[in-house]
C-alpha cells in the first residue's frame, strides 16, 4: 500500500514536517511493508518554506533584516536551483512569534521588503509570500518602504514606522520605488479578509496582535488613510480584494505594488505535486489542530480531501481535536491520550500512536 502523508502543521503546536515525520513513523511501526510518502503541506503560513524545499530542488539563502520590533534576525528563504523562483515566508523576517511582547502600533513589515530586495538583487525572475503569522497591522507600508517607496507626513517629515506612522502619512513618493520582478509577485493567503471593515485586518487580526478595542477603531483609521494615499500616488489596489486584509493588511500594500493574491493551499499543493502524488497513492493521510465545520470551507485539510475525492483515494484525518461530524475516519489526539491537555504536552508522541491506531485499521 501506499500512503501519503499530507498534514498542515499543529499550530503553535508541531510544524507540518514535524507532524509528518510523526505520523510516518507511527504508521510503520504497525504496518512496515507499506510504502510511506511524506509530503507537508502549507497554507501560506507557517511551515511554508519548508514544505516546499522538502517536496522539491530547492535551495535555502539567508539574509540579515530588521524584524518586526526593529531588532536584527537572520530571515530564510528559498530559491530554486535554476536561480529563477523565490520562496518567501512572512513570518521569518515579521513574525509574531519573534516579538517579545505584543506591539500593535510599532510593530512592522520592513523585514519582508527586505527580503524581497534580497531574492530580487538574487536574480529571482518571480516570487512568491506567504503571508501568515504576521505581528503587525501597517497596511504592508514596512515592506514598501523597504522596497524604495518614501513616505512622509504633512510636514514633510519622513513616517515612522508600523501603524503609528500610517495615522499621520500624508503622502508618498513612488520614484525610487523597485520594478516587480517580470515574473510577477504571487501572495499565498490563508484568509478571504478584505483590508477594511468588521472582517478586516484591523477588526478580525487586531486583538491576535495586542490591540484594544480602542487600538482598532485607530488601526481602521490609519488603513484607510494608507489606502486613500496609496491610490492616489497611482498605486492601484482595492481594498475589497479578498486577501488584502491577510498580514495586518501587507496583501493590500502589496497588492498595490501589483502582486496578485490566490490560496495559499491550492498553491502549495501546486508547488509539492501533491496531485500527481494523489494520482498513484493508495490512501492519504491529512491533519490539522483542530478540525472542525470551518476545515472543509477553503482551509488546507479541506482542499487534500477535495483532492483525494477527485482522484478516488481514500483519506483519514488526524487531529488535535475533532470538533465536527467527519465524512472521512478520523482520529483525535485527545481521545486517544485521554484528554486535550496530555495530547498537547507531548504531541509528537501521539501523533505517533494516531498513525499506528490509523495503520492497524486499515485491512492488509
């Protein structure tokens, strides 16, 4: 038999290459002679980078930026082996989890203009940004400005960076702005969220990153002026788009640049081949956290099983916690550690046992 093994990661929990290792060793340990493929995938947040370099000849490059709170961090990146592609992930340069406390207002993306300078000044011909797990809400403003937009306030005087800055711009200079490259900028989103609104980045993200319910009244102010200035500088977006509100409102800014966003998930399941894997795969493993009424409803498990469905290869789903009614076996960390608290202090642990209780029900 083979088995493909295709999670997201256990947010804050196990990376998805972590969960994969896992749920392979536990799987053999039942049923040895099977053939195991492991592929994680991503939805463009965390774990990204590194389900696309372990699917294919990718290589990793490293670059020195400033992180979210303006402290240095060494930010990874892929770049394929003919030079020509690159891989970003937000989180490694602008991440939250980089922050040592929550900052709403001075938080920013200038890490990831940076980054993209440096795979651009590589000679990458396009580039693609995941953008998830990001500490900010500066309307992507950080990385423009990275990228040689200037920004000032009504005196002249540059903005400072992060939200604050966006609630005093007052106009922006596009001449030193950088080309995109002639390949496109392609944004991996994990949220339909427009900028603006009661599911936008300031409304839906804001508290996730420190904000109070004043804080994001203030953050919806500073992002629609940040649009506003945007398009009148000949900046076109709109901030409607589904995606413009992913990142603390980085896919408006950039979008405004003129990269295009589409789903994280279909697109890295284009990046790992996880169809042409599905086409020969005998049963394919999926998983996630938590699985839920929200898992079939464009989140990354939802599109495996969509695809495992279309090519008629039986699934199992492995969760933290299966909160919905599964049309697919599925097993729980939680049931089988007995409850959700021991699951999680040793999730490697049981997403091994689950891949040996998934192996041994199934018939040799």
């Amino acid at each position: 038999m083979k088995v493909l093994i295709a999670p997201d990661s256990f947010k804050g929990t196990a990376s998805a290459t972590a969960v994969s290792g896992a749920l392979a060793a536990g799987w053999s340990a039942a049923r040895a002679g099977d053939d195991i493929i492991a592929l994680p995938q991503a939805d463009g947040g965390e774990g990204t980078c590194a389900a696309v370099a372990a699917s294919g000849d990718w290589r990793w490059c490293q670059t020195e930026v400033d992180g979210p709170d303006g402290r240095p961090v060494s930010a990874r990146w892929l770049l394929d082996r003919d030079g020509q592609r690159a891989v970003i992930e937000l989180a490694e340069p602008c991440g939250i989890a980089l922050l040592d406390r929550l900052d709403p207002w001075r938080a920013d993306t200038h890490g990831l203009g940076r980054l993209i300078g440096a795979a651009l000044a590589a000679g990458a011909r396009s580039v693609q940004i995941g953008l998830g797990g990001s500490a900010s809400t500066d309307g992507g403003a950080g990385a423009l400005m990275a990228l040689g937009l200037k920004a000032f306030d009504a005196s002249g005087q540059p903005i400072d960076r992060g939200a604050h800055g966006l609630r005093t711009v007052a106009y922006v200079d596009t001449d030193g702005l950088a080309p995109l490259p002639p390949g496109g900028v392609e944004l991996l989103v994990d949220t339909a969220a427009p900028l603006r609104g009661p599911q936008g980045a300031a409304a839906v993200f804001g508290p996730q990153k420190g904000a109070t319910p004043a804080d994001v009244e203030h953050l919806e102010d500073g992002l629609t002026r940040w649009a506003r200035i945007l398009n009148a500088a000949g900046l076109q977006a709109d901030p409607g788009t589904p995606g413009a509100g992913a990142a603390g409102g980085a896919g408006f800014g950039l979008m405004a640049w003129g990269a295009m966003a589409t789903s994280g998930s279909q697109r890295i399941a284009e990046l790992t081949d996880l169809e042409a894997q599905l086409a020969t795969a005998d049963l394919v493993l999926t998983g996630e956290g938590r699985f839920d009424g929200t898992s079939w409803t464009g989140k990354l498990v939802g599109h495996v099983l969509d695809a495992a469905a279309r090519h008629g290869v039986p699934a199992v789903v492995v969760a933290g916690q299966v909160a919905a009614r599964c049309a697919v076996p599925a097993v729980s960390l939680t049931d089988i550690a007995g409850s959700a608290e021991a699951a999680m202090a040793d999730p490697l642990h049981w997403l091994r046992a689950a891949g040996s209780v998934a192996a041994q029900r199934q018939r040799r």
